[in-house]
C-alpha cells in the first residue's frame, strides 16, 4: 500500500498544483474570516453597557471600582 505522500505525487503536476492552490485559497479565506468573526465576536472589545440602575453597577461605583 502507497503512503499519502506517494499517492500525491503520483497525481499529475497540474492536478497538484490544483489542490496546492485550493488549500492555499482556503486558508487565506480562513485568516479573513476568522478576522471578521473576532471583530464582531470579540466579548472584550464590545462595548459595556451599563445602567445607573443596576445594582452591580451602583455598587461597582460606590466601591470606586470601574468595570
């Protein structure tokens, strides 16, 4: 039985250059993608939306603790 690698490079060179460039193009979608989901996703850089009226925020500013 052929090992993978063996396999790949028993496949035409215009047909490997053809999944070369599938895998490079779908890791360079990734990287973008992955970028507009943590810009959008991203609990840390929402902004907090706090109410004078709740209690943990009163007690946040009574303490002089800011969230």
């Amino acid at each position: 039985m052929a090992s993978v690698w063996e396999q790949y490079k028993a496949l035409p060179p215009r047909t490997r250059m053809y999944i070369g460039l599938g895998v490079m193009a779908f890791a360079t979608a990734g990287l973008y993608i992955s970028d507009a989901m943590e810009e959008r996703l991203d609990p840390a850089r929402r902004p907090v939306k706090e109410s004078a009226s709740s209690p943990s925020a009163q007690k946040a500013s009574d303490s002089g603790i800011s969230k």
